[in-house]
C-alpha cells in the first residue's frame, strides 16, 4: 500500500510538543502510556523517571519495539486491558494516550475513566488525544467525501484525513463507528474481493489501500459529538486545556482530533 500510518491518527510533531508541554507541569516520576505508540514512548524515554507501557496486545507491542528511536531502560511493559490496570492507587503522575478512550466500548467507559482517576495522583494528569464528532459537523455522502479528498492538494495527511472523515459519517448517532459501514459503502465500486476502481485514479487508489489495511473491515469504535464525550470525561475529570493542532489540509478534521490535558477529580 502506497499510504503509511501518518496524523491524524499517528501524533504529529505538533502534538508531541503539546505532550512535551503538559509533562514539563509535571515533573514526574511515573509515566504510563496507554497502548505501544512509539512517539509517545520515545518522549517519556526524555525524562529521568519510571514509565509503565499497557497494552493489550503483546504482538503489536513488539512490532512496535522494534521502531523506537529510543530504547528507555526504565521502561517497562503489562499487557493488561485497559480497564484491568493494576497499578497501585495514587502511583502515577502523568497518564498519555492517542485516541484511547475510543478503543474502549462505550459502555466500559465509566470503568476506564474510574481506573484511570484511581491510579492518578491528586496532582496528576491525563494527556489525550481525542477522537470527536464536532459539535457542528456536516454529514455527507460517500461520494461526497470521496469528491472531496479527490481534489484537494495531497499531502501524508489525505488518506487518514478521508479515513476519519468517513469514520465521522459513519457514525450511528449514539456510540459506535464500525468500519464495515464503510464498506457497504465501498460494495458499489468493488469489481471482485479485494478490488476497487472508480473513474477517477485517485478515488481508485484510496478504496483499494482503504481495502489493503482495514481487511476484513470488522474495526470498531466508540465516540460521539465533542460536547457530550465532554460530559462523560468531566464527571472523573477536569479537563483544563484543549488545543487543536493545525496538521490537516480539511481543518474539520483537526478539531475531531484535540488533545486534552485532563486533571482527576479526587
């Protein structure tokens, strides 16, 4: 596939330094990053202190080793669920994600949110990037989206760009976004398994990487509008600061992507 894994949904330098900037209020000697995500674990490897990896999938924390910039000899790994943490209460000064809460079904949501709070200290802080549907958000078409990321200027952001814009209208109006929407949505151009044209190259290239990394199409997540995840983090968090990068070519898709600092409500 001609397209790697690039922001929206990988950080970008941008937000890395935002990262940077909530740790640096901390001065922490405990880090726990939820999931393997290689910037983030190269930026905690920056500071003198304990970091802590869980990630539920062991395969993919080794694929993910082997792409470090930095191997951090303080850095240790549990492959836990996220909603299983086994840290001690109060042991954790600073907690980063990228698009986490999202990985978790909605309705274990009040447990993730509750284990994170109870292994945060007082003063502690959750670092996240977000996935939203903003509060303003347009739905349209399949095609619509399609035409439109046709014909904007390319850049490594498009592809994960129209990714997310799909997922964003894929949504089922509570808490769920499953890939295989998308690919109802994709059955019209398909002309045998696995194969994909459309009468413009570009579209045609999309659905076929679409195709090459999401195979058998069966992801699922759990998001909703901005305003009411708001709600739901607000009940065990403060959330102090959101800033909203500038990576994208479709502005629309940097605020479904904000970076919260989140305080824990003890």
């Amino acid at each position: 596939m001609g397209e790697i894994l690039s922001p929206p949904p990988r950080p970008s330098k941008q937000a890395i330094e935002l990262y940077r900037k909530g740790i640096e209020k901390i001065k922490p000697s405990h880090i726990v990053i939820l999931g393997s995500t290689p910037e983030l674990r190269d930026l905690a490897a920056e500071y003198d202190c304990k970091v802590t990896v869980i990630d539920i999938n062991k395969e993919f924390n080794e694929a993910m080793n082997s792409i470090l910039k930095k191997k951090n000899p303080k850095e240790e790994t549990i492959i836990q669920d996220w909603i299983e943490i086994s840290l001690l209460e109060n042991s954790v000064d600073v907690v980063l994600s990228d698009i986490a809460l999202e990985n978790v079904m909605a309705i274990n949501h009040p447990l993730f949110l509750e284990n994170l709070v109870r292994i945060l200290k007082k003063d502690g802080l959750w670092i996240s990037k977000m996935e939203v549907i903003p509060n303003d958000w347009q739905f349209l078409d399949f095609d619509q989206v399609l035409d439109y990321y046709a014909h904007v200027p390319m850049q490594e952001t498009v592809f994960w760009e129209l990714i997310c814009h799909l997922l964003s209208d894929a949504w089922d109006k509570k808490d769920k976004v499953e890939m295989k929407k998308i690919k109802e949505w994709m059955e019209k151009h398909k002309v045998e398994e696995g194969k994909y044209i459309h009468s413009n190259k570009r579209i045609t290239q999309f659905l076929n990487d679409i195709w090459e990394f999401w195979d058998p199409m069966d992801k699922e997540w759990s998001f909703g509008y901005e305003k009411d995840v708001d709600e739901k983090v607000s009940k065990y968090f403060d959330i102090k600061e959101k800033h909203i990068l500038k990576d994208c070519v479709n502005p629309k898709i940097d605020e479904t992507f904000p970076i919260w600092f989140c305080k824990p409500k003890k």
